[in-house]
C-alpha cells in the first residue's frame, strides 16, 4: 500500500513535470511562433503530441536521476519532497518574470541541497555521477548549442547565397516545421525522464522498486501525460523571451537554432546527461544571431538569463537546505 508521503512525492514529481511543460513549451515552438510558420495554438499541441511521444523513446536519463546523484540509502522521502518544492517554486518565479532558467538545474540544485541538509554533510552524495552526468553536460550543453547554432547558420548561409528570400522562405518555413517537431520530440525524451528518475527514486527510498534499475511502466505514463498536459498549456511568457526577444528571426534561422539544439539534446540523451534544453534552445538562438553580426543579438537580455542560469543551482539548493532544516528543527 502506498504511504501517504509516497502519494505526495508522485503528485509533486508530476506536479513539477506538469510546470516544467509549460515553462519549457518556449524551447520547443518559440522560433516556430516567431517566425509566424505556426500559429501558437497548432504550434503548442504539436509540441505536446511530440512531447509525450519522445517520453517513451528510453529511460536512460531517468536511470541517471534515479541511481547517479545521492544514495537513496541515506535519504528519504521528506528530502525528495522538499527537493520538488524548491524546484517548483524557482520554476514558478522564473516563469513569471518571463526568464527562461533550467528546470534540470532547479531539480539538481534542489536534490542536493535538501540532501546535505538532512544528511547534515556530503557523504551521501554521489560526486562521480553528479560531476560527470550532471555538471559537467549541463555548463558544456549550452556551449556545445552556441557553436554548433553559429557553425550551422554559417554553412546554411553560404549553401543558399545565391538563392532569393522567397525561396528561403517558403522551403525553411516548411522545414521549421520539422525541426520544430523534432525538437519538442527531443525534450520530451529528456525532460520527462528527470520526473521519472524522482519517482523510481522514491520508490526505492520506501522499499516498492522490488530491485529494479528500469523505470516501471506506469511511472512512464504518467510523467509523459503530465508533460504533455503541461506543454498543451503553452508559455507565452518565456515564448515571447527565446522567440522575439533575443534576435529577430526568419525560418531559417528558426531551422538552425531548432535543429542544432535538438542534436545536442539528443546526444546527451544518447550519454544518459539530464540537460537543460532551456540552456541549449536559447544559446543555438545566439549562436544563429551572432552568425549575422554580433549586434543582432540582444546581449543585455542575454546577460541577464545567464545570471538567472548561474544563480539558479546555489539558489535552489538554499531553498531546499532552509526547508529541509525547518523541518528538521520542528519534528526534532
């Protein structure tokens, strides 16, 4: 029978890949809604369609999230649960002032922090799988989708020189449309796996995973219908930031921001890193303006989502260390 602190823990983890949906719808479909090729209501419900598609594809993040961060014989489930309030908590306060953070740095910085203030020290905390599998995929993601946006609009730009905007235009517009898709496709093979990496690890911390490495299939279910529920939703918010904001774009541009973050993703997927796609769909945004010039890149909004983005983890374990703390000192 499922403890009523299990039933919470689901209905967090859930809760927080139903917010992380609509936070990061913006990684997905921004440039698509931008560039005018979609309206956002088609735009949106494709992305949950693909979303919840790419939730299925493996469990190889979600293994990562379960096994490599803190060992789940030192914790409970009271450290699980104060992790996900933090992160929800940064997920609702970025969402609001429009700034597209990481929703994988909130879990990881939150998961961290409640871990060391429960275990009052750092022994539970797995430093190999953090430093390899964590830290080091989600600073050099980011990276990676700059250069590889900047690389990609360049060789795009001299591949179609000498064609007219017309036709740039009306075949990109098409093409956006794919990548679109198969960028919602990647974020749901990513970011769904991290709710489902929380649950198993809450089933282990209370005996019911009978043993298994894998993520039970219900467990899949119901973190790719959250995500997707929560992509339906849609962001106008951070949509409006990633797609408008830092550089005006065309379908091509679009195309090359989408598809270059979607190759990163998905080879981080491929090396079990939980990354944030937030970090990668908007740094491929400045990798493809900066292919233009330098100043068609808003570097001031830029310079304000990389502080949000390095303060994000330190905040969040904080959040996560005061709450676990209180509750500590109230039970005794």
């Amino acid at each position: 029978m499922l403890s009523v602190s299990l039933v919470l823990t689901i209905i967090l983890a859930l809760s927080f890949d139903f917010i992380n949906g609509f936070h990061d719808t913006a990684n997905t479909v921004a440039t698509t809604i931008s560039t005018r090729v979609l309206s956002p209501k088609v735009a949106i419900v494709m992305s949950a369609a693909c979303n919840f598609l790419g939730a299925f594809l493996n469990q190889h993040v979600a293994g990562t999230v379960a096994h490599d961060i803190v060992n789940n014989n030192l914790i409970n489930l009271n450290v699980i649960i104060f992790a996900l309030v933090s992160a929800i908590i940064w997920n609702l306060l970025t969402w609001y002032f429009a700034i597209p953070s990481s929703s994988s740095h909130a879990l990881f910085g939150s998961l961290i922090g409640a871990t060391i203030a429960y275990t009052s020290g750092f022994d539970a905390l797995k430093w190999s799988g953090i430093m390899n599998k964590v830290i080091i995929p989600l600073f050099s993601s980011p990276v990676i989708g700059l250069v590889l946006g900047y690389l990609f609009m360049n060789l795009l730009n001299i591949l179609f020189r000498s064609a007219t905007p017309r036709f740039v235009n009306k075949w990109f517009s098409k093409l956006q449309i794919v990548s679109a898709a198969v960028m919602s496709f990647s974020h749901g093979n990513n970011d769904a796996q991290k709710s489902m990496g929380i649950i198993t690890m809450a089933l282990i911390a209370s005996n019911m995973n009978s043993g298994m490495q894998t993520t039970q299939w219900w467990v899949i279910v119901l973190c790719a219908v959250a995500m997707a529920l929560g992509t339906s939703i849609g962001g106008m918010r951070i949509i409006k930031t990633v797609g408008v904001n830092i550089m005006k774009m065309s379908p091509i541009n679009g195309f090359a921001a989408q598809t270059s973050a979607a190759i990163v993703i998905q080879t981080m997927t491929l090396f079990k890193a939980p990354i944030s796609t937030t970090h990668v769909i908007t740094t491929a945004v400045m990798g493809v303006g900066a292919s233009k010039r330098l100043s068609a890149v808003r570097w001031s909004l830029a310079k304000s989502i990389a502080i949000a983005w390095v303060f994000t983890i330190p905040v969040t374990a904080l959040i996560a260390a005061l709450l676990t703390t209180l509750f500590k000192s109230v039970i005794g």
